[in-house]
C-alpha cells in the first residue's frame, strides 16, 4: 500500500523487453539505504512493482504483460525519469490517501495552466470512470495523491502547488502526455456494495467501509 507521497525521481537505466513484458532498471540513490527486500513493492509512476533485487542505487523490476498494456511503462526508455515511492509502514503519516497502486487507466493532459502560483493540469479520460471523480476528492496520477478541483464526463482538473511540481516529475509534463490514473478505492467498494447487497443492508455495509 502507498499514500501518493513521492520518494523521490528515479532514472530509467535500462529496459529490457520479453515479448511484451519488461525488465526495468532504475537507478535512484533512496535504493542503497532503503530497507527493501527482494520481492517488496514499490511505486514506480504509480504503478505497484515488485522489486527483484536492489544492486546498489539500482533497482530491478518485472513489469508484466498486463502491467505494460494497462500503464505509460511500456513507453519507457533509458534516461527517462519516473517518480518512485517506497511502501507505507505502520509508521507512515497518511498524508495523501490510499493508494494501491493498481492503475485503472491512462489519461492524456490536454492542457496546463497558471493560476498565481499553482498550476491547473487538466486531464481527460475514459468517460466510464467519471463516476469515480468527484470535486475536491482524492485521485492518484503517476502516483502522486491530488485533489480534484473540478470534473465533468471524461476529465478532471487538478491544482498542482509548487512543492509537488518541484519533487515530482509533473515539472516535466507537458500537453498531450499521458499518465497513469488510479481512481479512488473507496468508490470501487461503495459501488461494489450498492450493486450486489440489498437495499435492507447497504446502510450497514457502507459504514463497514468507513
């Protein structure tokens, strides 16, 4: 599990192609001194990897054939900088939110813009999962926890304050780039509940959710 709170930036060393999974090595210097295992997750672009193994500021992952055709990964190349995030402990301030790292989708940046000294991303998306956004709540792009300062069918709209932009590699994103979405799990759960539970149970099994 994760909170959308970034690590760091890493680099891409090196990908390695097998039919149409990948080898990913990423060098950042937070692998040396991290406490990871070989098999642990991590949050690469918002996408849950499994570490393979750590060889000093690298580390090593497999991305699977349904990881690459449902994420940006299979775009990646060498020198190509991704934001990482390291597993949440027990010890870890929710700041963000929950975030699982389970991508649902890509969304394309259609356009970016000033506002003082935030920056307006807007995103646009598959039109089935609007139903996931709402305004001013949570939703995780290339890993990052934001809050939605406006939707409508398709697209969400997100001010970006300047010490996201600053620690993430949104400073580089530009119109036209996709990224990768994971909606709120707590929606996927309620609407879960609300379509195979009757209605005599749904006020109970809601509040379990909370």
């Amino acid at each position: 599990m994760f909170t959308g709170l970034i690590c760091g930036i890493g680099r891409i060393f090196f990908v390695e192609r097998h039919s149409d999974a990948r080898r990913i090595s990423i060098e950042w210097d937070g692998f040396s001194d991290s406490e990871l295992s070989d098999g642990d997750s991590v949050a690469v672009d918002g996408v849950c990897l499994s570490l393979e193994r750590i060889e000093g500021t690298m580390g090593i992952f497999v991305a699977v054939e349904e990881t690459i055709a449902r994420t940006t990964l299979g775009d990646l190349k060498a020198g190509d900088g991704v934001n990482i995030e390291l597993p949440a402990t027990m010890e870890t301030f929710l700041s963000g939110h929950i975030v699982q790292g389970h991508i649902d989708c890509t969304g394309k940046i259609v356009s970016l813009s000033d506002a003082g000294t935030q920056k307006i991303f807007k995103i646009e998306h598959p039109q089935k999962f609007s139903r996931y956004v709402v305004q001013k709540g949570s939703i995780a792009v290339d890993g990052i926890s934001l809050t939605v300062a406006s939707c409508g069918d398709g697209w969400f709209e997100c001010a970006i304050i300047p010490e996201t932009m600053r620690r993430t590699m949104l400073q580089f994103k530009r119109a036209g780039d996709l990224v990768n979405i994971e909606f709120d799990v707590l929606a996927k759960y309620i609407e879960r509940l609300l379509t195979t539970k009757s209605a005599k149970n749904m006020e109970d099994d809601i509040a379990a959710v909370y």
